[in-house]
C-alpha cells in the first residue's frame, strides 16, 4: 500500500521528536555513583553527588532484596518508611511492602509477595528471595548493578536463580530505574499460578495515596500507633491515569495498560511516578495493582481477578528455561505530564 504524504510527515515528526528528546536527555544526565557498603550490607546510589537510592540486600526486616528509600531530583522521599524507618503519619498495613521489589505471590503454591507479613496466615506456605551476589557495579553516565538472588521455598529448597540488572539514570528534573530480571528454574517445572499479587511494585510515601473516607491505622509523633483508626486526609494528594486513557480509582485497577502514572505533591512539591511495562513481557499489556492506600505495581503474571475469571493465566517455567522480564520506574517533578511526553519516554524505554 502506498503511503501518502501526511503519512511519511507524521512519521518523520515522530523520530524527529524522539531523537531529540533522546538527544536532550543525554545533554542533561547527571553523573551517577555507586557505592557498596559492604558492612551495612546495601549498594548507594547518588546522582549528581545527591543521593537516590539504596539496593538492600541484608536488612533483617527483609524477605527479599529491595531499592529503599527512594527520593525524587527535589529530594523528597517518596517511598514510605514502616516498617523499616517509620516516619510520622504512615499507614501500617501490609509490613511485607518495603520500597520497590519484584516477586510474585504464588510460585508452586509458595507465597513470596506476602513474606514477612505481620502476623503471617495460618497455613500459607511463604517463601524467602536471597541475595547471592554483585556481580557488576558501574558508575558513570548510567550507573549499572548487576546481581545475583535465589528463591527458596518454606522449607528452604532452591526454587528459582534470579538475575537482575538496573540502570540508574538521573536529570535535574528526573531520576529512572530500569529494571531487567531474567528467572531460571532450579527445580523442575515452576509453575507462576494466577495472582493478583506481583511483580514490580512500589509503596509510596503517604502523600502520594489517594484521598480516602475510610478509617485506617496510621502512626503518631512519636511514631507509635494511633489507639484508633482516623481518617486524616492531611497532605494526601494521588492520583492514577493509564496509557488507555482512564484515570481515577478505582477505575483504573486491574485494567491492562502500557504504562500507569501515579501524581501528586509531596510538602507542596509536584512528584509523578511512572512505571513502563515492556512490550517483551509475558501477558503484555498487564494488569495494574494500583491501591488507593499506597501500593503501586504492575503484573504481568495474573488475569484472573482482573477478568472475573474470563481470563487465566498460569505460566509454567521448565527446569533450564528463562522467563524475562523488563520494566522502568520514572519519577518526575512534574504532576503535568502530557501524553505525548509519556509516550517518548515510553518509546526510549522500549527500544532501551
């Protein structure tokens, strides 16, 4: 079919603002460094001599490795702290949320999401992921970390080897984590069943939740528990949009998409977390787990209670075989993120 000249206009404008904004995204990186702690048993991570984030990988609260804390290009933190560093007027539901991690919640019937949930269930089988090792570290325009983790089961048996890479990058007005994890069965067939609960995943800082009438338990000053569930919509600010067009929740939960975008304003300042699901993942375009309360993930590992049972997904990994995945985590400050904008960043991601 011949292609008109309004066609080959509109394609050329496309690659020319993709160019240039990759163009001016390179003129505007910052140096990125990173710095293992080996006592404290975490990898720091600073851009432009400020400080981002942390990979910990020992912390005694933790089931799995996880990026914590993580602050925006103004240095406003928008992770929350509970349980690892409780800061005043959080929420204290769901203790297994730390940071940003990846994993999902039933692997051959064993329950790595929920791990470390206070108090546990009776019966549920939980699972622990283990760092292993670093295999690469790099400064530089892009900062790398390359590492190594393992999935045990309830009663420590070798389950999956993890291989995962992030990149850091960073601008005065931006900061990104790319995130590629490749998974390898060590024990027969791995069986990923149908979950809503997985697989990249942040929990946001307070003012980043959705305003709520419901009562929930949040910490006082001096950071104990509240006696009483409050509803306090006190600096509460978020709110979701997708790439399909529909903001809102909880309209926007569970509805497969590209990309979720989560804004807000943290003490006055303008935040937006986006998160870019990869069009090489399994189940593309995935389902969202994008909660009023804080908790912001994308999952490409489960349709069921997205589809009220009309779709199912339940992907089995031979024993040698590899499942990959790849996903970037954008903060920007700016909630006035056109769609336009979104989609050249999410065009940079793709072919990344």
């Amino acid at each position: 079919m011949k292609q008109g000249p309004r066609c080959w206009l509109r394609c050329f404008l496309v690659v020319f603002l993709m160019v240039n904004t990759a163009l001016k995204l390179n003129a505007e990186a910052l140096p990125v460094e990173l710095l293992h702690q080996r006592d404290a048993q975490k990898v720091d991570i600073l851009v432009g001599g400020n400080y981002f984030t942390s990979y910990l990988y020992g912390h005694t609260l933790l089931n799995k490795p996880v990026l914590f804390p993580v602050l925006s290009a103004t240095g406003k933190t928008v992770t929350r702290g509970y349980p690892i560093d409780t800061r005043a007027g959080e929420r204290v539901d769901h203790t297994h949320h730390h940071g940003i991690w990846f994993n999902h919640g039933d692997v051959n019937g064993i329950d790595f999401w929920n791990a470390g949930r206070t108090p546990p269930k009776p019966g549920v089988r939980y699972g622990k992921i283990k760092h292993r090792k670093i295999q690469s570290l790099q400064s530089g325009a892009v900062g790398k970390l390359s590492v190594v983790m393992e999935w045990f089961s309830d009663k420590g048996d070798s389950m999956l080897l993890q291989e995962t890479t992030y990149l850091f990058q960073g601008t005065q007005h931006r900061r990104s984590i790319t995130h590629f994890t490749r998974l390898k069965s060590t024990a027969g067939d791995i069986t990923f069943n149908d979950s809503k609960e997985g697989v990249f995943g942040i929990r946001v800082a307070r003012a980043l939740e959705l305003p709520s009438n419901k009562p929930t338990l949040l910490t006082g000053k001096n950071l104990k528990v509240l006696s009483q569930a409050v509803v306090d919509k006190t600096g509460v600010t978020g709110a979701y949009r997708n790439s399909e067009g529909l903001s809102g929740y909880p309209l926007v939960w569970g509805k497969r998409a590209r990309w979720m975008q989560l804004g807000g304003t943290i003490e006055n300042t303008p935040v937006s977390i986006v998160i870019f699901d990869a069009p090489s993942n399994v189940n593309h375009p995935p389902h969202w787990m994008a909660r009023d309360y804080g908790l912001f993930a994308v999952n490409p590992l489960g349709s069921a209670i997205y589809t009220e049972g009309k779709e199912t997904l339940n992907y089995t990994l031979s024993k040698g075989d590899t499942l990959s995945f790849k996903h970037q985590l954008v903060i920007s400050d700016s909630v006035e993120l056109n769609s336009d904008t979104l989609e050249q960043w999410y065009a940079a991601f793709v072919k990344q």
